[in-house]
C-alpha cells in the first residue's frame, strides 16, 4: 500500500489552534461546534474534534467504539478525559447523569420505569400516565398507583 509522507505534528498543532486549557484540566475546544460538540476536519469531513485528538495523542479508537466523556464536557477534547465505550455503554453513562425528565419530573425510583422499546432510556410514569396508554397497561398502571 503506497502512502504519501506521515506528517504527524501539524495535526496536533493545528488541534491545539482550537484547544484551550482550563484550570480544571479539561481541553475546550474553542474552535467550530454542532450540536454541543467540537468539530474538526479530516480528509475533507467533519468529524469530532475530541475524536481526532484521541486517536492524535492516543492512538486508533477500537472498531464500532464512541468515546465517553469521564468530565461529562461534550466540549473537552483532552484525551485523558475520554474512554472508548460501547454505545450501550455510553447511553446508559449519560442516562445516568439525567437526573430529571424533559418535563422537569424526577426520576425517583417510583417515577421511573424502563421503557421496554428502548431499555437504556428512563421513562417518566407522571408523563407516561398524562398520554394516552398504550393498549393492556391500564391494569398494571392502576396497581403501581394504588
Ligand atoms: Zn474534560
Ligand atoms: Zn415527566
């Protein structure tokens, strides 16, 4: 397989444009951001910044792995920072750091059930009871309740 030259440092000079220490150890990416993320290039595509400073200062990202954020700053790109991870793996992080649903209710343990078309997501019963139940869960919602 032919190559062209590997030039290795301007990738991580170019990162570091973007890269801005803070004094709790995280990297901020200071450069373009989507969707809470940031964005840098590689042949030509977007691709996660935080991914290519991995794979720059770490090494390849295993096959089929996302990249956790251990300080939960989407933003961070340093390396230290993020550990390859299933993308069950992953959901199941985040889940846990959702403390409340999208309407604002706690997800206390008798709020919260496990929706069985997406096990790695919470449910709200508050919500769940305010839509239209589903067909066969009337029953067992008023057990819960009473
Ligand atoms: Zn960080
Ligand atoms: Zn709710």
């Amino acid at each position: 397989m032919k190559r062209g030259p590997y030039k290795k440092r301007p990738v991580a000079e170019r990162l570091m444009r973007f890269i801005e220490v803070q004094p709790d150890g995280c990297w901020a990416w200071r450069g373009y951001q989507l969707k809470g993320y940031g964005q840098s290039y590689k042949n030509g595509r977007h691709v996660y910044a935080h991914r290519v400073a991995y794979e720059e200062w770490r090494g390849p990202i295993p096959e089929g792995l996302e990249l956790d954020h251990l300080c939960r700053n989407t933003l961070c790109v340093n390396p230290e920072h993020l550990e390859p991870v299933t993308h069950a793996q992953n959901m199941t992080r985040f889940q846990a750091t959702i403390t409340h649903c999208k309407n604002g209710h706690e997800f206390t343990p008798q709020n919260t059930y496990i929706r069985p078309d997406r096990p790695n997501q919470r449910g709200c019963r508050i919500c769940r009871d305010k839509s239209v139940p589903r067909k066969g869960q009337e029953n067992r919602d008023s057990k819960v309740r009473a």
